[in-house]
C-alpha cells in the first residue's frame, strides 16, 4: 500500500475508535470485533506473515499499548494497598495463574506435540488476561470506589499478571533453546534473576518512581502542580518512566508500571486529576487496540491461521474455556469470597495484546517453522477470545457483575 493509503487506514481506525462505542451499546459486538473484521476487510498489506517478518515493530506497539493499559489499570483501583485487602489478588496471580500456566502446558504437550519447553512458553503466552481488552469488566474511573470484588479483582490481576507472565515465558523460551542442557545453574539463575528481582524488583522501582514523583509535584506550590496543567497526557510519560527505570534496573517494567500507578493513588487523595489520566490512557488504549487488532484480522488472509487444524482449535477452546475456571475452583479454596465472584473471576479470562506481545518478543529466538506455528497458534486463541469474550461479556457481566443486592 501507499503512505497515503496507510494514513487513511489508520485515520478510518483511530475514528472507529472513538465512534463506534456509541453505536455498540446494548448490542452483543464489541470494538474489538469490530476491529478485527475491519482488518479481514483490509486490502493485503506486509506481505506474507506479517507477525513474523516485522516481530519487532509489533513487539514495539504491543509493549507501548500494554504499557498505557497496564497504568490505566492501576489508576482506576481506588482500594489501599494492603496484603490482606488484596487477598483476591494474591489468589489470582500466585495460585490461579500458574494453574493455568500447568493445565494450557500438558494441553500443548497432548494436542500439540509441542516439547515442555515451547508449551511452557505458549502457556506462559497465554496466561496473563488482557486489561486492555478486558476495560468493560474492570472497575469504573478512580473515585467510584472498588466495593465489587469482582471487579477490582479483574482490575488489579490485569495490571499485574502480564508482568507476572515474563518469567515462566523465559523459563519456556530457554528450555526450548537450551535443548536439554538446562542445568542447575541455569535453575538458580532464573529463580533469582528472572523470578524473584524481576517481579520483586520492578514492583519496588515502581513504587520508588511513584512515590518520588509525588514528593516532587508536593514541592511546588498549587499552581505549579502537575494537576494544575489539566493535561492528562501525563499518563503516558508516568508509564514510560516507570517502565524504563524498571528495565534499567533488571526488573520487570509492566510491574513497575503498575506499581507506580497504584502508589500514586495511595499518596494523592485527588480523584479529578486520576480520572483525566485514566481518561487518556483509556483512549490511547483504543487507538492501539484497533490498531493491532487490524493487523491480527489482516493477517489472517496472510498466512497467520496456516498451520491450524481441529488440534489447535481444541486447545484454543480449552485455553479460553476450561483451564482458567478450573484453576480458579481451586485457587478460591478455602476462600470467603462468594460463589458468585469466584464464577465471575474464572469466566473472565480475556486474551489478548499480552499474548501478541510475547509471541513478537519469542520470534528473534526461534527458527522460522516454530516461531511461524506458535504465532498461529496464539493468533487463533486471541481470535477465539475476542469473538467469544465479544458477544458474551456484556450478557455474562449483567448476570455475573450484578451488585450484591441483585444476586
């Protein structure tokens, strides 16, 4: 295609971004959808596999709309930071994701024939639920409060589990490389490198950049704050600099990311200047959604579903539909939390930009024939999820999302 017909692409895109909500209310599709059938429409661009041969621009993008997905995420969660108040969480990221990590592992290994390695890195892939997909069953702007534990528990896992996800991608991505050869040290290494510091390290620079900046803007007298600017482009830089600082650092940006949002809510009181970040975060969500979700909907005439057969559909099914609830059943064990927010946190598995991102991060590693079936694979699940998670959410939410009082 010509620039000028590129340009024109995208400007169609970033207006359906913003129109087509108002005409989707009350009706069971989703801008997602939208998005992806807009892009089967597209006249054929990048040429064959475009997830493959141009893995470092989407890697780019992905990165950047998680980035301002994952800090939108943190700003909405109005609940202070405490171990116990999150208990849900902890639940959600530490017992249900790995779970789910182990069942999608041993469903690659049988359906699939994929070694441990490569399924432990498609599991991995697929695991962290998506928060830029998943905006309509999270939490409403910051100042209305996190009284539904669903939805603060939807909203708090997806700002954290993409971060959570990487080291258990690295732990597949260097059994599948390492062939065997995978010893102790290598045990150690990731244990304490990309498990511990990745994780714990990233949460402790994002609290750190957080924190700092509200010491700093608390300096200036009140025409001088930052929230006296009214811009909420902010948003965007507090991301960058908390996950660059993060990778600098060793540690996991998305984390940091993450981190530095909901530090920033605990030491400013101020909800007006939270919703006007948490707005313009949401709508660059939207542009990059629509966006990357074209190309997933374009390449689907290019050779991204190539490689998939019945097998690779089962597994897709049972990714989405069965792996997650049955990891959620026995993460709540034990758990106080009502049958109807348990039944609500295990259908609400949405995948989406997370797994996009790691399947480009893979590519340089891989031979082209596994790089090319992995993304085919994680293509069609994000497919899956969003037709499936599209016209079922908004009927789930109204059943499953209903106040207390309702039920």
């Amino acid at each position: 295609m010509t620039p000028a017909l590129t340009m024109m692409i995208g400007g169609v895109l970033v207006i359906l971004a913003v129109w087509l909500p108002l005409f989707l209310r009350g009706i069971p599709l989703s801008l997602p959808m939208i998005a992806v059938v807009v892009g089967i429409a597209l006249p054929s661009m990048g040429g064959d596999r475009p997830f493959l041969r141009y893995s470092d621009v989407v890697e780019i993008v992905t990165q950047f709309a998680l980035i301002v997905g994952v800090i939108g995420a943190g700003l909405k969660i109005d609940r202070r930071f405490t171990f116990h108040g999150w208990a849900s969480t902890w639940r959600l990221l530490f017992v249900v994701m790995p779970l789910s990590i182990v069942g999608i592992t041993f469903s690659a290994m049988w359906l699939l024939g994929l070694s441990a390695g490569f399924a432990i890195f498609l599991a991995s892939a697929l695991a962290p639920t998506d928060p830029v997909l998943a905006a309509n069953v999270q939490t409403d702007e910051p100042g209305t409060g996190d009284d539904d534990e669903t939805r603060f528990a939807l909203t708090s896992e997806a700002g954290l589990n993409d971060g959570l996800a990487y080291p258990f991608v690295i732990l597949g991505l260097g059994l599948a490389l390492a062939a065997g050869s995978f010893d102790a040290g290598d045990w150690t290494r990731w244990v304490v490198v990309s498990l511990f510091w990745n994780v714990a390290g990233g949460a402790l620079v994002g609290a750190l950049v957080g924190g700092a900046l509200v010491m700093l803007n608390n300096q200036f007298p009140e025409p001088r704050k930052l929230r006296s600017s009214n811009s909420g482009i902010a948003a965007v830089g507090l991301g960058l600099l908390a996950y660059s600082a993060a990778e600098l650092a060793g540690a996991n940006g998305f984390v940091a990311v993450f981190a530095e949002a909901v530090a920033i809510r605990n030491f400013i009181p101020s909800y007006a200047y939270s919703r006007r970040l948490n707005h313009a975060s949401e709508e660059f969500e939207k542009v990059l959604m629509v966006m990357i979700l074209a190309v997933l909907g374009a390449a689907v005439w290019q050779g991204l579903l190539a490689d998939i057969g019945w097998r690779e559909c089962l597994f897709a099914a049972i990714a989405l539909l069965v792996a997650r609830p049955l990891a959620t059943v026995a993460g709540f064990l034990g758990s106080r939390e009502k049958t109807a927010t348990r039944r609500a946190v295990g259908f609400f598995g949405i995948r989406g930009i997370a797994s996009l991102y790691y399947a480009s991060l893979a590519v340089p590693h891989l031979a082209p024939d596994d790089a090319s079936y992995l993304i085919s694979v994680i293509g069609l699940t994000v497919l899956a999820s969003v037709f499936f998670f599209g016209t079922t959410a908004d009927i789930a939410a109204k059943i499953l999302l209903r106040p207390p009082e309702e039920r």
